[in-house]
C-alpha cells in the first residue's frame, strides 16, 4: 500500500452555472515578514493571527489550544513547530474549529495541527481557497456537511492531512461527507490525503462528497474504511461535479466505493487510473446523464454485488469505458449491471491478482507479476499522472516484455531492479548554523537489499562526496549527511543512487525542498514602574530572545504608544543570556492609559523581526492628603475629604482644569460594585490657594452610616487609576 502522506510519507439538480465558484488568485502586496510565536508573543493562536500582517508566520508552540481560530482574509501562514503529533485545537465540542470566509487565498496556509472536537466541522471554507496541508483532522462531529473538511463555495487545497473519524450526529440529511464535503463550483484539489473510518450516519459520502462542485481534483488518496446511511460510502458525487478522479486507492468502505448521479448537460467526472476494491458493494454505480463521463485505467474489484453498476436514472446510455479491468468474487457473469464493455475498448473482466487484498490490516493492492492489468492500460489517458501512488515512475516496463505501456489501477508495477529514492531531513524549516541531517532512502522494488553509494546535491553543486548505503530493511538502504552550511533560502536538495552490483538500477530523488530561514524571535516590553507618576519618566525596556541559538539577536527597537513612535529607534545590545538582547527608552508620558509595544527590526537576515505582545502603562497622579486621616470622627459628623493632585516630582499640580471625582464610599478595601457600596459621583471642589497650596475638598456626610473603616474612592481627570481617601467612623 504506498504512502501517501509523503514527507519523504433522486439528487436536486443543479449546475455550476447555477451555483457560480470561486478560485481566489491575489496575491497580497509584499512586507517584511515577521514570525508572531505562540505562546511566546501571543498567547492563543487568535491573537497570533489577529496580529500578523500578510506574509508573516505565526509559529505554534507544542500544547493544547482550546480555542475556535479565523484567518480574517490574512494571507499568513500558522503552523505548528512540532507537528500535529504534539499541537493541538481543540474545539470543546462547539463550533467549527477553523474558519475561512474572508476571500483567504492559497497563500494563507494552516499546517501541522490536530484539529478536533467541532461540533459543525472541523474546518470550513467558504468563498475562499487557503491551503491546508499536514494537519490530524479527527473526531469531529458535524450536521449535515463535512465533518472533517467542509468547502463551500471555496477551492482550498487539501493536502496530506489524516481525516479520520469524523461521524454526523445531531441531524439527518444534507449533503454529507464524512470527510470531506464540498458543496458548490470550486476549483478545490483534495491530494494525498488518508480519509479513514468517517461516517455520514445520516446522509451520504462517508469518504468524500462531491455537490455541484465544478472541477475538483481528487488525486493520491487513500479512502478507507468510511460509511454512509445513503449512496457512496466511499465517494458520493452527484449534480454538475466534472471532478477529476485519479490514482486514488479506494477500499474498504461498508457500501458503495464510489457513486455518482450526473445531471443534464454536464459531462461528468474524469475517473482514471483508481483502483477500487473489496467494498462493502459495486466499486462503480454510475448514474444519470453520464455518457461523457470517463472511466479509464481503473481496477474494479468487489466482494458483494455487481463490480460495476450503470444506472439507468435519467438515461440509458453509460460513461465511456476504456482499459479496465473489472472482477467480483461472486461469478464473473455478476460483474456488469447495466452494461458490460467487456472486450471492447481494452476493458477486461477478470481477476487483477492483487498482492495480497485479503488481508485487512490494511492489504496490498500491488499487482502480482502476470497479473492481466500489466501493461494494459491506455498512455493516453487524460489526467494521467508522471508517478503512481508509490511515487514510481507511471509508465514502466515493469514486466521486462519490451512494451512500456501504463498498467491499470493506482500502483504501476516497476521494472525489475527499479529503485526509488527519497530524501528527508530531521528540520525543515531550520535556521542558519543549525545541524541538518539529510536522509536518502534508497528501496529496490525487487531483487532485494540495493547496495552502493548517494550523492547529495544541493541545486547542482555537491554536498561532500559519495556516502555507502547502509541496510535498512529487506528492500530498503539509507544513507546520511548532516550539515550546517546551508545559507538562508530554498535549498533543492537531491539524492542520486549509483549501484555497485546488479540487479539494482540507479535512480534519482524527486527534489526536496529545505528551507534555512532567519531565527524567529520574540519580543517582551516591560515597565521599570507601573503605575507611574505623571510627569515622570518611566523606563521602557524591549527584549528580543532568539528562537534557537546562542548568537545574540542585533537590529534595531521601535517603542510605539498605540501607532505613535515614542523617540527614535534604540539599538539593541546584548544582555549576559546567550541568544537575548535588550533596548531601553526613557520617556514622559501623559497622565492615561497607553498601549506601549516594541518592534524589533534585525540587522542581519539571521534573525526574523517581530513585535511584542501590548503592555498597558498607567500614569497617574501623586496624592497628598491634606486632613488627618488617622482621625475616627463620630457617626453623624459631615468629614470634609482634602486632597492635593501632585506630579512626579512632587509638584501641587491641583487646578481648576483637573476634575476631581467622587465615585463612592465603601467598606476599606472594597470596589465600588460591592454590595453595600454608596455610589456617588460628584465632583470635589476645588479651592484655589496661594503658593501652591491649591486643594480638592469633599463634604461626606455620615449620617446614617455605621461605624467602621471606610474608603472614599476618587478619580483626577485622565488618571486611569482610582485613588482612596480613608474615612474612620465611630459611635
């Protein structure tokens, strides 16, 4: 069974016309890109997102996020930094999980999370077309669409992600799709992915759904183990859907392995090259108006039922059949339903002598040699892939007969000696200086263990010399590089395998892309003191740490109170941690409340910018009382509360343009919305005095009050803090 995930792994009838689509193309204008960590700079995912700019990354830590995310039309990247194995979203079983509704392009890309636990889909996509790639999309519930994916109206990328056990519930009907729905004309492209064991319990598609939605592609995929309550447990495909269907292993499902009901005037699906087999029902029920559907190079294999279904709902005349091969283990007469091209065309009815598809944990669908598909395909097809579903080359002469033809269904059967070769790495991004250790693995498609040596290349320079294979498994060698050299940018790595004894043929690697990127940083502000005094300076301090690394960050800091520049930039200098540098500002702030933040701008490409998190600095006024306020006054007495309003150096700044406010009285200690608490609000009256002795005074009349100790609470104009004037009561 290959890898998919490769790392190195009736119906309403509509038409697109009717529905419209969307394929988002934009690309948003270019900034310096910055790299928002999380919990680091921001601390949820959302406040990442709500804080990037276009282009920039917001990179995630390990750990479990309870929290719903919403991309807001930002063409940003978040990501996890470990992989989905260790990052998590967690929906808390309410909502959707992450949302694309703001016209995201495929520039805004969601990577390396397990997403789960949505009440309405894990993630839904509508009139946009973001990528979503290597992400654990599991355990989510849904209503009546899309319980791992759902795309509406949206052409989003789906690419090498594992959606597993996702089940409808709390509603029956809609269009379903276990999965992954997509319901409306769209350009979306569903590629590589493992969608196994999801259930439409209530509707149709338990693998995937296909409702009016234009030219999908639907490309590499293993579809496995899925249900639905209707047609397709599989594939559900129905209305204008013209999707491309190919090289896709398709086995397993409890029903119907693919089924589609094409409507009048649309051609149809593309269906080539899948293989379908040992499904709870036919492989194929093909319906409708579907005589310009295709079905070429497909293996259709069954173990109940007809292997092929062509209905005669709407119209009698089936899809066009071409180099087929079709088999049911009940009796060859039981294959065809509806019509039968066997003998025409290059369509066969016969056993395609899989490897060994008996086996459920999961099966192996490789043809045997001899097997009556080999070589008995159509090169012409359309849609015909370069590389089967093991990254083989398509077209081979896998049985040495002198005749390079395709062999039908998802896996080509090399030729002997043929050899694949791939290349990974242990970090990809890395960073300048960082250890990369690259991996090639050679695996021989027969003749055993290959032998020989690899030499890695990095575009078309070498990187050192030729390395000896060392055995891996029976079929498999490796061989290993590490290096720190790589410069910053995109690195097209290759592995070529030279044998050192036959059978073995050499091979060369698809390129791998490594990535060396600058170092990403975060940026803290803090206050010296906070609240300060008005008037007085307060000490702002930004500290940059570097993602990895000892080198200290260099560059530049832009303190900022809300949009505004406080000073000039403040150079950066190095702090007794390796891999930290600080910045300090002195500054005058206004009495208020600010939103100060620090932008740190590196001077090297080593290092990425970035921007702290906000700090809130108070600036309030000083306060002299100017009554005794260790006094305990008797119950009934009016006590008249005096105070002076002072800056922070120690200046009577009281003046009858600075309103003081009484908010309430209550118990010492307390806040004003306490039970029990007087509330207020009246002014103090200001009483001009000669030689700066300028004061507030406040008449509290404590009749009625019981004894105790109170606080007379108070605001200045503009002071953010609220200040407490003592009141002592007694008999």
């Amino acid at each position: 069974m290959g890898n998919i995930l490769r790392r190195a792994l009736a119906a309403t009838v509509l038409t697109a016309s009717a529905v419209g689509g969307v394929l988002a193309t934009s690309v948003p204008a270019a900034h310096a890109a910055a790299v928002i960590n999380v919990p680091g700079s921001q601390p949820t995912i959302q406040a990442g997102i709500d804080a990037a700019s276009n282009g920039d990354t917001v990179e995630v830590a390990p750990g479990t996020y309870s929290e719903h995310i919403d991309f807001k039309g930002k063409a940003i990247t978040v990501e996890s930094s470990e992989g989905p194995d260790s990052t998590t979203i967690d929906g808390g079983g309410t909502g959707t999980v992450v949302t694309f509704s703001h016209n995201e392009t495929r520039a805004t890309t969601l990577r390396g999370f397990t997403i789960t636990h949505a009440s309405n889909s894990g993630i839904r996509a509508s009139s946009s077309s973001p990528t979503i790639v290597d992400n654990r999309i599991v355990n989510n519930n849904f209503c009546g669409e899309g319980g791992g994916v759902y795309s509406n109206f949206a052409s989003p990328r789906i690419e090498n992600n594992f959606i597993a056990g996702n089940t409808q519930a709390g509603c029956s009907g809609g269009i379903g799709g276990g999965g992954i729905a997509v319901g409306g004309s769209s350009h979306a492209e569903i590629i590589g992915n493992q969608i196994l064991g999801n259930a439409a319990t209530q509707s149709s598609g338990g693998g995937i759904t296909l409702f009016a939605s234009g030219a999908t592609v639907v490309e590499n995929n293993q579809i496995v183990g899925n249900r639905a309550y209707n047609n397709g447990a599989g594939m559900w495909i129905v209305n204008d859907s013209p999707a491309t269907i190919a090289q896709n292993l398709i086995f397993d499902n409890a029903g119907i392995g693919v089924y589609w009901l094409v409507p009048l005037n649309s051609v149809g699906p593309q269906f080539v090259n899948n293989t379908v087999a040992r499904n709870n029902g036919p492989a194929l029920f093909a319906d409708g108006f579907d005589h310009d559907a295709q079905v070429v190079n497909n293996v259709l294999s069954t173990v109940a039922d007809h292997a092929v279904v062509c209905g005669t709902f709407n119209d009698t005349n089936p899809p066009m059949f071409s180099h087929n091969i079709a088999d049911t283990s009940l009796m060859p007469s039981y294959t065809w339903s509806g019509c039968d091209p066997t003998g025409t065309n290059g369509n066969l009815t016969a056993d395609p002598q899989f490897v060994d598809p008996d086996n459920h944990n999961p099966g192996d669908f490789h043809l045997k040699a001899g097997s009556p598909a080999i070589d008995a395909g159509d090169n012409a097809a359309p849609s015909l892939s370069s590389f089967d579903l093991d990254a083989y080359p398509r077209i081979s002469d896998g049985d040495s007969n002198g005749s390079a033809i395709v062999d039908m269904g998802a896996y080509e059967l090399p030729p002997v000696g043929f050899t694949a070769t791939a290349v990974t790495s242990t970090v990809n991004p890395s960073v300048p200086g960082e250890a990369v250790s690259l991996t090639a693995t050679v695996t021989a498609a027969s003749g055993g263990t290959p032998s020989g040596s690899v030499q890695f290349r990095d575009g078309g320079s070498d990187l050192g010399g030729p390395i000896d294979l060392a055995p891996a498994s029976t079929n498999s060698a490796k061989a290993g590089l590490t290096t720190s050299s790589l410069a910053i940018g995109s690195h097209t790595i290759t592995a070529i395998f030279t044998p050192d004894s036959s059978p073995f043929l050499g091979s060369t690697s698809q390129p791998y892309t490594q990535v060396v990127q600058s170092r990403p940083t975060t940026t803290v502000v803090t206050s010296a003191s906070n609240p300060s005094t008005a008037g007085g300076s307060v000490s702002l301090t930004a500290t940059v740490t570097a993602g990895s690394g000892s080198d200290f960050p260099t560059g530049t800091v832009q303190f900022k109170d809300g949009s505004t520049n406080l000073g000039g930039v403040q150079a950066l200098s190095p702090t007794g941690t390796p891999g930290r540098s600080s910045a300090t500002l002195s500054t005058i702030l206004p009495v208020g409340s600010h939103t100060i933040t620090a932008e740190y701008t590196s001077s090297s490409t080593d290092f990425a910018a970035s921007t702290s998190g906000p700090l809130t600095q108070l600036v309030d006024y000083a306060v002299t009382f100017t009554y005794n306020t260790t006094q305990i006054y008797k119950v009934g007495t009016n006590v008249h509360i005096k105070v002076q309003l002072r800056d922070g150096s120690g200046t009577n700044v009281s003046a009858a343009t600075l309103a003081v406010t009484a908010q309430c009285v209550v118990a010492a200690g307390g806040s004003c919305g306490d039970a029990g608490a007087v509330p207020i609000t009246a002014p103090f009256v200001f009483h001009q005095q000669d030689k700066g002795a300028s004061f507030y005074d406040y008449e509290v009349h404590t009749k009625g009050m019981t004894p105790g100790t109170y606080d007379v609470v108070f605001t200045a104009a503009g002071d953010p803090v609220q200040h407490r004037a003592p009141l002592l009561l007694k008999k």
